[in-house]
C-alpha cells in the first residue's frame, strides 16, 4: 500500500519504521525538506519527498504534526491522493506548551480533529494520538494475545476507519471504535484512555469514563 506521512517526529519516524519493514510503500515529509530525512530514508528504504507529494496517489496519509502547524499545511493537499484515502490525525491540542489558545475549540467547543478537518478540507480518523511512540517499535504482539494493546481509533467515515482499523492491526495492536470525530474529546491528552496500555476492555472502560470537561492546565 502507499502511504504518506508527514511529519517525521517520534510518531511520524517509527511509524515510517515500521510500515516500510511490513512492505509498505512509504513516502514522508516534514516542514524542513526532503533533505533532512537522508537519515531515515537510508535506515528504512522510505522515499523523502515535499509535504505537497506525500499524499499523491496514497491510500492513508498520516497527518502527525504540532496542531499549531496545520493552518501552514497546503491547500488542496488531497487532491491527487487516491479515491477514498484515510486521512489519519494524530494530533493533539496542548495551550500552555505548544499551541496557544484556539477560539473555535476553546469556545465552540471543536474536537481537536473536526477544527484539523475544517482546516485540511478532509475528513480524518483519529488515531495514535496518546500512544507511546516506542510503543509503535516495542510492544506490537500478534492477533489474539493477551498482552496486546488496544488504541482508539475515532472518525465519521466509517470505510475510512476500517482501513485505518486493519492496518493498526496489521501493525500488532488492537482497536477500539471510539465513535465520530465529535466523540474523539474521549481520546484527546488528560483522559482515563490517554497513555493507557491497555487492552480492549479497558480502553473501552476508559472512554465510556472520560469526561469533556477540560482541567485548566489543558486550558488556553
């Protein structure tokens, strides 16, 4: 499959490590350029390119990038990807640390992924977003066992979402449904469900006991 990625940070990198391993054609991307990724290409045969070719002709492009950032983000930038390409969003809203304060989730209460899609002009599924990065290197285990870590997985497409579903799992990791894009506010950082390494009861558990509510520290 052909997959974009852009952004190459510690999601974005061991993402890229590890589709290219399972045979995946990955194409990523950052702000700084192609020429920056040298390193990561030569380790994992994946093909740096510009944020404007890392969707052409894909079948799920990652979005993983500060939220801050996706207002910078091309316009039009799905327009050559393939027919139905799943849009994953990893991104999360952090005020105080990173991203500042945005009105329309702040005081119209946007999911961080619907005010990522009015952006992109794309529907997202919602996904990795409170996964350890070394995680997605060190703790993938087959189908069935006990062991295996379940993520959330949100969107309002639901093709789109059994595609991002198949290859988490294809990945080593187990999914739950976590709803629309406008229930992702139960995946997003400072909820039971957030860092979990669980399996799919207690992500489950952990959703259905998050609360909207926002603690001033994850306040703008």
């Amino acid at each position: 499959m052909k997959i974009g990625i852009i952004g190459a940070g510690n999601i974005g990198g061991n993402l890229t490590r590890r589709l290219t391993a399972l045979g995946h054609q990955v194409y990523v991307a950052n702000s700084r350029g192609p020429h920056t990724l040298k390193a990561l290409a030569e380790e994992t045969g994946a093909t740096p390119v510009t944020v404007e070719e890392a969707p052409r002709g894909a079948e799920i492009v990652v979005v993983t990038i500060p939220l801050k950032a996706v207002p910078d983000l091309p316009s039009g930038l799905f327009d050559e990807a393939a027919d139905g390409v799943a849009v994953i969003d990893t991104g999360n809203y952090y005020p105080r640390q990173r991203d500042g304060r945005i009105a329309a989730i702040e005081d119209e209460g946007l999911t961080e992924s619907r005010w990522t899609e009015r952006h992109i002009g794309h529907p997202v599924i919602k996904a990795f977003n409170g996964t350890y990065a070394q995680d997605i290197l060190d703790r993938p285990l087959p189908a069935g066992d006990p062991g295996r870590i379940a993520l959330p997985v949100a969107g309002d497409d639901e093709a789109a979402k059994r595609k991002v579903r198949d290859l988490i799992d294809e990945l080593g990791f187990d999914t739950v449904d976590a709803g629309g894009i406008d229930d992702s506010w139960r995946q997003q950082p400072d909820t039971p469900v957030y860092g979990l390494r669980g399996g799919v009861e207690a992500v489950t558990k952990a959703l259905a006991e998050a609360s909207p509510e926002r603690k001033p520290e994850f306040s703008g």
